[in-house]
C-alpha cells in the first residue's frame, strides 16, 4: 500500500461506520443513506485496488481506469448539480409560502398611511 492509501482508508472506514451508525439510528432518509454507503464501499474498494479501474476500463473499451472515472464524473455530476438546483428552488418556494403566510397572519390592521407619514416618504 502506499501513503495515499494508508491515510485515506482508515478515514473511509470511519465515514462508512458513521453512516452505518446513523442507518442503525434511523436518522435522515433510508434510501439516500444506503446510496451513501454504497458509493462509499465503491470508493473504499477502488482505492484499495487500483487495477479494477483499469481493468473494468480495458473491458468497456477504455484507455485507462482514470478516463473511465472522469467519465463518471461528467456523467454524475450535473445530475446531481440539477438536483439541488431543483431542490434549492422548491426549499425557497416554500419560504415564500412561509413568509406570506406569516405576513398575513400577523399583519395589523389600520386606516392606511397618515398624512404626517405620507409627506416624510415624499420628502426624502
């Protein structure tokens, strides 16, 4: 093994147990946890042997492992980037709904602007 190897294992296997734990826990999204531990077992493996990216690249027709890895990359990487763009947009449409909800249900009732207040916003 080399150094690369010896300090990023041992770290992977913590974040797998963390996970695991929290999978035992029962926190957060069941199915996105197992995803995670899964990509993470991928990483661990893969790491821990170089040769499968090559050889699994040779055996799609693919120069070198490290080609195959960026491909995934540029595969995965804007579905997941959509995603959270998609997920962002939906977290501030709710805050929106929030926000008017609670401007509504606090709002004070009253006669509209008085004249004093009306000349102070047209002197500014």
């Amino acid at each position: 093994m080399n150094t690369f190897q010896h300090i990023v294992l041992p770290v992977l296997c913590g974040v797998i147990l963390l996970d695991i734990r929290g999978l035992r826990q029962r926190r957060g999204n069941l199915t996105l946890r197992i995803v995670r531990i899964v990509a993470w077992c991928v990483a661990f493996a893969l790491i821990a042997q170089p040769t499968l990216t090559s050889e699994l690249s040779r055996r799609l027709g693919i120069g070198r492992g490290t080609d195959l890895m960026v491909y995934i990359f540029m595969l995965v990487a804007p579905v997941v980037w959509f995603r959270m763009q998609a997920q962002t947009h939906s977290l501030q449409r709710q805050i929106i709904r929030l926000a008017r909800i609670e401007a509504t249900r606090t709002a004070i009732t009253g006669d509209g602007y008085a004249e004093s207040e009306t000349e102070d916003l047209t002197n500014d």
